[in-house]
C-alpha cells in the first residue's frame, strides 16, 4: 500500500466514522416520518377504541336516541347485548317499572354514547373480535412489508424505500371513507404494507451513516417510535373523533415526498452496488458539512477500485441473497438468536403496554405514561452498551426484566404501590434493551445482506407486537400466568444471547465472504488474535 493509498484510506474513514452536522441533519429528517408511522402504527387503540353503548328500546326511544336516559333500568343486571324485556310503559311513558327483572331478551340495534370511534360509526356493538383484530390486521400487514422492504432496499437502495413509504401513510385517510368493518379493515391492511416498510429502510440507513455512534442511531430511532406513541396520547385527548384523528397523522405524510431532494442515499449501500460516482457525490457533502478538508478533485483522483477496496476490501459488487446467507453458518446463528430476541423483546415491551390499562386511570393518560416510561431506558442503554458492551448489558437487562414481570405477577392486588413499581421497572428495562437489540442485530450482518435480514428480524418483532395482545386476554384469566409467560420469554433470550460475537468498537463488516474471512482466522489463531481484527477492518 502506497503512502498516497494510506492518505486515502485515512480520509474516506475519516468522512465515514465522524458523527457531525450531516448525520444530525439526516437523522432529524428520517425520524420525523418514523414518528408519523409509529403514531399511525397503534391509532387504532383509539380509532377503534370500545366505547359505551346500550340496546336501542323502540318502545321508548324516539327516533334520536340519547345514550344516558332516566328511565334506563341500571338497576337490572345485564351485559351490554341484552336488555330486560319490556313489560309495559308506566302510566304514559317508559320508567324503571317498565321492564322484567327476571328476563333478558337480546339486542338487535344499539344506541352509542359517541361516534368517536369506529364502533359507533360502524356498528359493531357486541363484535369485541372485530375490534380486537383491528390490530392485529395492521401488524399483519407490517410483517409483510418488512420483510419486502428489506429485500427491496437492498435491491434498490435505502432512500427510495423509505421515502414511498413514509409518504404511503397517508394512505391512513382512505379509513374515513370506510362504510363497512370490511372496507375499513381492508384500508388498515394497505396502509400497513404501504408504510411499514419505513422502519426497516430508516433504521438501516441512519446505522450505516452513524460511524462509531452506532448505539446512538438506535436510541434517537427508538425516540422517535416513543415520541410518536406520546404525540398520539396527546392529539387523542384534544381530538376525540377518530375521522379528525385521523386527518390529522396521516394527511402531513405527503410533505415526506420532497424527501427526495434531501435524503441522501447511504455510500455504503453504493459503493457495494457499484455506484462509485453517486458515492463519492455522497461523501463531499459529507465532508464539506462535517467540515473535513477533502475536495471533489481529491475524490475524483481516489480511483473506483481504491475506493472499493478502501470500504469492502477486495469483495466485488453485491449480488449475495438469501442463498448466500443459508450457506453460512455463522449468519444462520446470529439470525436465529437476533429473531427470537427481536420477537421476545417486542412481545414483552408491548404486552406490557396492553396490560397496562388494567391500571386505574384515564386510558390516554396511561399510554402517556407508558411512553414516556421508555425515554429513560434509552439513555440506559446507551450508556452501558457503550461502557461494556452489547451483550452483557442485554443479558442482564433480560433477567431483570423477567423477574420484575413474575414478581409483578406474584405480589397481590392489596400492594399496589410495590405493583406497579416492579411494572414499571420491568417496562424501563424491556425499553433499554428493545434499543440494544435494534443496534445490536444490525451489526451482527454485513452490508450486502443487512436490509433484507433485518428486514426479518423486523418481522420478528411485528410477530410479538402481533401476539402480544393475546397477553391481555390470558390476563383476564389470571395475571400470574402473563407474568410468568413474560418471565420465560425473557429467560431464553437470556440464555441464547451468549452464542453471537460481541460487536462493540468492530466495524460494520461488509459481506458474507468478509465475515466467512474473519470467523476462518478466528479458529485458526483464536479469538482475541488481532490478525482477526485486521481482517474486518481491511488495513
């Protein structure tokens, strides 16, 4: 390697590895379509919210019926899909008197106490499944759309994914159109697969600009999913009617289309697919923001082969896919133990959520609180991911984790103040970690494969923020049992996190080949031998 090559080599890492004002410009603009999308990700636990509602009494109702009424026998118990039978009115007009203690007959039309919400406006009374599976449908199709987005930003690039999707959620409004459960449902449906997407592009491209402030890319990406789930506690306190809600997060995403003058695509993302001209463009601009002295006549004398060289070694242009990764042990492994904690955090964190209206309070309050309850375990995980390491701090955040849940479990109803402390630390906890994992799977693959198993590993934790409304319904039931389920899905995760590398200080690697490079010199001069580092760092 020539001194000149050196000279390169040191500068285009320079441009590369410093956080400045490019990555804080970039990340200010990625995260504010991810705060749209997280917002329009759980809308529904207002949109369609239950409300109150009883059976409409054609004998004593007029032709506008009022929910709260005095003659409404509160008195009788009975659900809220059957009413007493009606005996006869009491002298002119309907009063207590005029209803049967003893018999029940079944509703065939109901009077709603507000059309805040699709249950009203929709007609769904007494059909608990269809507004339960509102959600469900909407991760559905998240599951989907990450795994296609990731295919797709690494077939096509990081930006052009995320900008249509980010501009997709306005797809959300077709919803105020909906006359039918089955065309609402289907609009939720395509919102989803349309929008979801963004996740998966935004958090691998604010990685791969991050340089060695990786832990902080996943922190300010977690943030913005927080904020957003705050931001929505808050717009449904001041606009109850899910129409208007709605309006509001979704129609702003059409401004996300003039992203495509300011997001910038990553250099790695180009240079491994051999647009070497559209990378270094990339990297002035880097330097000229992050104020490096490098000009685009000492970029264009770096030639193609150097500048390749210099970012992925001597590996050719992408073309690794899924059939590379199967052939890979050592990937197979890290993806294996990075789907079922991404499943396994997200199941605990949002099962956490669920639950956490069976705590007395007002329900957007309780989401606020919950968000809010996450910022603190960014800063958690920042601090110690970046003081030890990735792994040990996610091991141990899992065993606490899994014992304030079983304790939460575990302590009677009677001590409420000890309850609700071990609540929250286990939602702390499940928070720090769910933003190391997201750092941490991301650098356990390389470069050419990362948008598409991340892709996975994102669907990984739709799957739990699917399944972990189902926790609520085993709470029901008994709460110990959702405790001690959460207990054991943080035990194995746990467990198997000590099978993947530790990733602290190491750079990204860039490829299968590269990683296969690495993991041969490592059981050939052992672990901790620096030829392996040199190896991943291509000096």
């Amino acid at each position: 390697m020539t001194t000149m090559d050196s000279k390169e080599n040191i500068v285009v890492n320079d441009i590369l590895e410093k956080f400045g004002r490019y990555q804080i410009i970039q990340y200010i603009f990625i995260c504010l379509p991810i705060v749209f999308v997280s917002m329009n990700m759980i809308n529904f636990v207002f949109v369609a919210g239950d409300i109150g509602y009883r059976c409409y009494i054609p004998e004593c109702d007029d032709i506008n019926p009022k929910y709260k009424v005095p003659w409404w026998p509160s008195d009788v118990i009975h659900d809220k899909c059957s009413a007493p039978k009606f005996t006869g009115y009491d002298g002119n007009s309907c009063t207590n008197e005029s209803f049967s203690r003893n018999e029940t007959e079944m509703c065939t039309k109901w009077v709603y106490e507000s059309n805040n919400t699709i249950v009203g406006e929709l007609n769904l009374a007494c059909q608990p499944w269809k507004i339960n599976s509102i959600g469900m449908i909407h991760n559905i199709g998240l599951d989907i759309s990450m795994v296609v987005a990731g295919w797709l930003s690494d077939k096509f690039g990081r930006k052009p994914v995320f900008v249509v999707s980010s501009v997709c959620c306005v797809l959300g409004s077709l919803k105020t159109l909906a006359t039918s459960y089955n065309m609402y449902a289907t609009c939720e449906f395509l919102e989803s697969v349309f929008s979801g997407g963004a996740f998966t592009a935004g958090s691998v491209l604010m990685l791969e600009i991050a340089g060695k402030h990786r832990i902080l890319s996943g922190v300010l990406f977690s943030y913005a999913l927080y904020m957003g789930e705050a931001v929505l506690a808050c717009l449904g306190m001041l606009v109850p009617y899910w129409k208007n809600l709605l309006y509001l997060l979704c129609t702003p995403c059409i401004v996300f289309l003039s992203y495509i003058f300011f997001i910038k695509e990553s250099p790695r993302w180009q240079v491994l697919n051999g647009k070497i001209t559209d990378a270094k463009k990339t990297m002035i601009i880097m330097s000229k923001l992050n104020n490096i002295d490098f000009s685009m006549e000492d970029m264009k004398n770096i030639s193609n082969d150097n500048l390749k060289n210099i970012l992925i070694g001597d590996v050719k242009e992408s073309s690794e896919g899924y059939i590379d990764v199967i052939k890979c042990k050592e990937i197979l492994k890290n993806l294996a133990v990075a789907f079922f904690c991404r499943f396994s955090v997200s199941f605990i964190y949002y099962g956490l959520i669920v639950n956490s209206v069976l705590l007395p309070g007002n329900k957007y309050t309780n989401l606020l609180l919950a968000a809010c309850m996450s910022f603190p375990g960014e800063l958690i995980s920042m601090y110690f991911m970046n003081k030890i390491g990735r792994k040990t701090p996610l091991t141990v955040g899992f065993i606490i984790c899994g014992i304030a849940c079983v304790g939460c479990g575990y302590v009677p109803d009677g001590y409420t103040g000890i309850k609700i402390t071990l609540f929250l630390i286990g939602k702390l906890v499940v928070a720090a970690c769910y933003t190391g994992l997201l750092t941490y799977t991301m650098e356990l693959f390389p470069t050419s494969v990362r948008g598409s198993l991340i892709g996975l590993c994102t669907l990984a934790s739709s799957l739990g923020t699917t399944t972990a409304p189902l926790s609520m319904m085993m709470s029901s039931n008994s709460m110990t049992l959702t405790s001690v389920c959460f207990g054991c899905t943080a035990a194995i995760s746990s467990f198997i996190l000590i099978f993947p590398p530790e990733t602290k200080d190491m750079p990204l690697i860039d490829s299968i080949a590269e990683l296969r490079s690495a993991h041969n010199l490592k059981n050939q001069y052992g672990k901790d031998n620096p030829v392996c580092d040199s190896v991943i760092s291509n000096d």
